[in-house]
C-alpha cells in the first residue's frame, strides 16, 4: 500500500487533497443534505478511480495506465470547478465588490486602459475575447503539445503546478463570496464592442459559472501556471511557451476589461500561479511520469 502511494503524482497528490477538502466542505457548510451527500458519492468515485488507476499502474507498468493518468487530471479540474458551485451559499452583502471595482474604473478610465484597449476599434477587444473563451483549452493542448513533441514524461512537470494553482484559487472561494462585475454591477463600465464571442463567452457564463466567488481568478492563474510550466519544459521551442504566455496576458486582460472579474482578481490569480509553480520548483517535485 505505501509503495503505491508513494507512486502518487504531484497533481494526483493535489486532485486528492482537494476531493478530501470539498467532502470536509459538505460536511460542514450549511448546504443541502443532496448537496451533501451528491458531493460525498462524487468524490469517492474521484478518489477510488484514481486509486484503483495508481495501483494498477504500480503493478503492471503500461504505457497505456501511464497516458491514461496523464488524461485523468484535467477532466477532474473542471469537475472541481462545478463542485464548488453547489456550495453558493446567499450572501447579500457587496462590500467586497464595491471596494474591488474601485481600483477597476480607476485602471480602466483614469489609467486610460479601456482607450487603449479600444484604440484601434474592435480589433483588440475581439481579440480578448476569443482568450477568453480558450481558457479551458489550455491544459489539454499544452499537454498534447508535450505528446507532439516527444515530451510525454514530462507530463506532471505541467499538470502539477496547473493543479496546484487552480484548485488553491478553488479552495479560497467559500473564504471571499462574490459575483462579478457584470452582475452586481449591470451595465456600469462596459466594453463599448460587442461581438459574437463575447455573446458566447456571457451564455457560457450564465449557463455553466457558479455564484460561489470570484476571488481569486482561476482563468488567470491556470493560464499562467500552464505558460510557465511549458516555458520552463520546451526551453528549445520557446515560441510554445512565448504564445501561451502571451495568451495568459490577454486572458487577465480580458477578464477586468470584460467585466468577469475584478482586477484584484486577476492580480490573486497571477499570485498564486507564481508561488504555486515557485513552490513546485523549489520544492524539487517535478520528476518525470513512467
């Protein structure tokens, strides 16, 4: 038994803290008894799959068992995202909000941002969006880029920090409850362009976000995990790691300009993606997956 759980992976090793925090959560929040007990069976399941996947590959070292975990893990972040979501709890106070939007109409009109931005028409403000909206896309094609490249074992070197960054973002969220800016704040501050990415980045929103909190930005510091993460492991190809980083700026970019996320958010975001791959690093936990 120890053997294999020493075989843990650093995102396994995260994935699995964070399941046990959520099933800690439902235990203890005011939530539902079916939220309670849908979170508990979700998570033994989380748990035991990867148990079972860890185990397996302890016993019969298959490259097949090898890739399988690779592609265990960024299906799983997205799952934590919506967990999180069934623990939104009411909170009518905005005193979060209204300190954070502060800073935001300060950046975006007395520091000139929305002139820069909108400088050249709708070009750049389309091009926020379209970020935006490829967000999510990011561990994957980073991870398929590792394979392309003949990287494969290097394959927690990313999913590690990402995992680390993301879910640390996910933890705080019952710690700061608040809503973004386009619905506390309806129709104050607004981008002046509109376009049919931004209309599917809001449905995606209306249709799949949660109400826990925005604080901090999980869109900011996953992106920026994933960027760093693959400057540090292709130095060779530095376009890779130079286009995702340069993706990861206008993600931040595009979340305080388009209203989902205060600037604060965006700058606990990029915080927590720098300590969590500086914590990775200095703590020598990347090693190479079998």
């Amino acid at each position: 038994m120890a053997g294999w759980l020493r075989s843990l992976r650093i995102s396994e090793t995260v994935l699995a803290a964070y399941f046990l925090y959520t099933s800690g959560l439902a235990l203890l929040l005011p939530v539902s008894a079916l939220v309670a007990s849908v979170t508990l069976s979700m998570n033994l399941v989380v748990l035991g799959g990867l148990a079972l996947l860890v185990y397996a590959h302890s016993l019969r070292r298959r490259e097949f068992l090898a890739v399988v975990r690779d592609w265990y893990v960024p299906p799983l972040m997205l799952l934590a995202y919506r967990e999180m979501g069934w623990f939104a709890l009411p909170h009518p106070s905005v005193a979060l909000e209204q300190s954070w939007v502060v800073w935001d109409r300060w950046l975006l009109n007395d520091a000139g941002l929305r002139v820069a931005i909108e400088g050249f028409g709708p070009v750049l403000p389309l091009a926020l969006e379209c970020s935006y909206s490829l967000v999510y896309a990011m561990p994957p094609f980073a991870l398929a880029m590792l394979y392309a490249l003949g990287q494969r074992k290097e394959a927690d070197a990313l999913l590690g920090p990402t995992a680390l960054a993301v879910l640390s973002v996910y933890a705080l969220f019952p710690l700061f409850p608040s809503e973004p800016p386009w619905t506390v704040f309806p129709g104050q501050d607004m981008p002046s362009y509109d376009s049919p990415v931004r209309r599917f980045n809001a449905q995606m929103l209306r249709s799949q976000g949660i109400r826990t909190s925005v604080f901090p930005s999980a869109h900011v510091a996953g992106a920026f995990a994933v960027a760093l993460a693959m400057m540090r492991l292709l130095p060779e190809r530095k376009w890779v790691g130079g286009w995702l980083l340069a993706l990861a700026t206008l993600i931040a970019l595009a979340t305080v300009y388009g209203r989902y996320h205060y600037a604060a958010d965006a700058a606990a975001g990029l915080a927590i993606s720098l300590a969590a791959t500086a914590v990775v690093r200095r703590r020598g936990w990347f090693s190479r997956t079998d």
